[in-house]
C-alpha cells in the first residue's frame, strides 16, 4: 500500500506559481491559499449525526518497522500529527490533538478521492450513470477528442486511465492552475493518452477531477450538494464542512475535504459497516465490496482506495492524512497533519495495524 511521492510538490502548488514550483523544495502548508479559501462550497451537517461515544483507554503500542521499534507516540511526533482518532466500533478509545482541537477542520487531501468514488457508485445505484463499464466520455462529450475518449469509468476509478501524467509535476500544475482560477473541465478536454489504459497503474488526480464532473453532469446537481444529499447527511456527520472548487462551477475531487476528524472517522465507520449509517443502506454494500477489491495494475489499489494484505484498507492524502479501515478487528483510524510532512505511508499501516490489534487486545 504505496502512495506516489508527491508530496512536497503539490504542497509547493498551493502557495507558489507552477513555473517557481519546479525549482523550490520545501513549503510549510498550513492552511488553504486565500485563492482556495475563497471558492469552497459548503456541506451541511446531518440532523441526526451517528453518535460516538468516548471510552477513552490505554493503548500501548509498538511496532517494528525497517528493523527498528517504535511506540505509537514516536511515530505520531516525527510525522507531526495534529489530530489522531481511533474507533472501537462507535468508541472513540482514543483521541488526541496538538495545535488543533476536535473542531479544527483538517484538509482532506486525496482522502477526497474515496468520496468521489463513494458518489459515483451511489450515482451508479441511482441509473444515473448506466454501468461503469462506459466510456467517460459517453457522459461527458467535451472529453471526445481528448486521451479520455473511449475509457471506462472503472479504469479512472482504478487509477489505469492511460492518461499520459506525471503526479510529481502534473499535480502541482493542476493545483496551482484551480487556486488561480482556471477552468480545470477544459484541462481536463486537453488531457493526452500517454498509453493503453488498463496497462498500467499510474496514479492521476486528474481522473478524481473528471470523475466529479460524471457525478455533476449525470445527475443534474452541483457535485458538492449530491455529497451532502446522499453522503455527508445521511452517514450522519456532525459538523458543517467544506469542498473546494476551482471557481467555475467545478468541485475539485481529488482533493480539498475541510472536516473535523470526528466527522472523517465517521465515513470511515460507514465503509466498516458496510455502507450503513444511521440503520440505513447509505452505500451499496456491493460497491463497498467492490471498491476494496484488488485492481488488476496494482494489487495494493481498488476503486479511489488504498489496499493492505489483510482485508484492511485506507484513503490516503498528502503528508499524512489517513482514514484506515479495519473490518477484521472492527477499529478505524483517523489521522491528520496541518503542516504536511514527508510520504509515510508505509510505516503508517504497519502502526495502524498494531494499533488495531492492540485495540482489539483491550477490549
């Protein structure tokens, strides 16, 4: 379960033009761009949230990882975590924050591209999209001439659109391009096909995008208020968060969720229950199935999911944004950082693993 290393650059993308971008090497990411700030949308709370109750307990937690022992504390100071979560079922068991609180509204990353995924297989469920077997283009014509036209909406959920992109300078440039205010749908038309899709996995922020045009297009409403109206309120989320844009009637998709992590261990708790919240089938479980399943490219990626070996699985963002899955032990892990730091992924699923054994150990 590996996350491409882009990092540092799509950091340097929020507070620097694309051209100096390129040449610099470290940016310290603590809050949106005023450009971003000013074109979010707003996702209203349910009024009936899934209740969480707390039951704080000790965990103590080590783990080995590239031959060396770790606690759990270690890991969370070197990755500079501001907010960490944990769930036994609806028991927070364990919650911390540093320089943030349980009403900071962290930025999502690509934790964003599970959401999109999420809606479009909701979408799928409704008839507004026929099969994700179609060509993407089928439902947005402006892709015709592009490298889009004629690729499955599966293969962008996998990841394997063919689309030719590097995320380490493609990504920056695209963030940089939605924080100024450029139309990202036309980016999107002007997309080449670098090779066969299905090939090969490479990993594209630009198919998370043009799968939230599909939800927009298709259903007839704006891709943040078919989240809320079929996500965000019915999984029950307790706190009002917001969607960035790029200014032009487009949500972003695969980034730029502002929520509390109360509210992300939620959606991590509707995936553990099968697409249920509430009592209610909120999800099909055949698409939470679904999209946890190996993808032919990469056996560590389903559908805008990150896999592990276990039946666990997580969506991942920039510098150590994580909401991990564990449906063997019943726990989901949240995580956030305000100031991203390096790629972590790795050692990061060894520690949430013991930390759900640990959780499970203690019950």
């Amino acid at each position: 379960m590996r996350i491409t290393h882009y990092a540092v650059a799509v950091a340097l993308a929020l507070s620097m033009p694309a051209a100096a971008a390129a040449s610099a090497e470290t940016v310290d990411v603590l809050r949106p761009s005023a450009a971003a700030a000013e074109t979010a949308d707003v996702l209203r709370p349910s009024a009936h949230p899934v209740k969480l109750r707390t039951a704080l307990r000790k965990l103590s937690v080590t783990y080995t990882y590239q031959g060396q022992e770790h606690t759990l504390d270690d890991f969370l100071t070197r990755t500079r975590t501001n907010g960490f979560l944990v769930l036994d079922g609806q028991d927070i068991v364990a919650e911390r924050y540093t320089g943030a609180s349980r009403d900071t509204r962290f930025q999502s990353w690509s934790m964003a591209k599970s959401f999109t995924a999420t809606a479009v297989g909701i979408a799928l469920r409704e008839k507004h999209i026929r099969s994700i077997d179609d060509p993407v283009d089928k439902y947005l014509p402006e892709l015709t001439g592009s490298g889009y036209a004629g690729v499955s909406i599966r293969e962008l959920l996998r990841m394997s659109s063919g689309i030719d992109w590097d995320e380490a300078t493609d990504a920056p440039r695209l963030q940089a391009a939605a924080n100024k205010g450029y139309s990202i749908s036309k980016m999107a038309a002007r997309q080449k096909r670098g090779w066969e899709p299905g090939a090969r996995f490479e990993y594209t922020s630009m198919n998370s995008f043009v799968l939230a045009r599909l939800i927009t297009k298709t259903t007839g409403m704006p891709y943040h208020d078919y989240v809320e109206r079929k996500i965000w309120r019915p999984a029950g989320m307790e706190s009002t968060a917001t969607v960035g844009n790029d200014s032009h009637g487009d949500s972003l998709g695969y980034c730029c969720y502002y929520a509390t992590d109360r509210d992300f261990a939620r959606f991590g708790l509707l995936y553990l229950h099968g697409g249920k919240a509430n009592g209610r089938q909120v999800v099909p479980a055949s698409w939470v199935k679904l999209s946890t399943k190996p993808s032919p490219a990469n056996p560590h990626y389903g559908l805008h999911w990150w896999l592990g070996e276990g039946g666990d699985f997580m969506a991942a963002g920039l510098g150590g944004q994580y909401i991990y899955v564990s449906p063997q032990q019943g726990v989901v892990i949240v995580k956030s950082s305000i100031a991203g730091g390096a790629p972590d992924q790795e050692e990061a699923l060894i520690a949430f693993r013991a930390v759900a054994a640990e959780v499970a150990r203690t019950r």
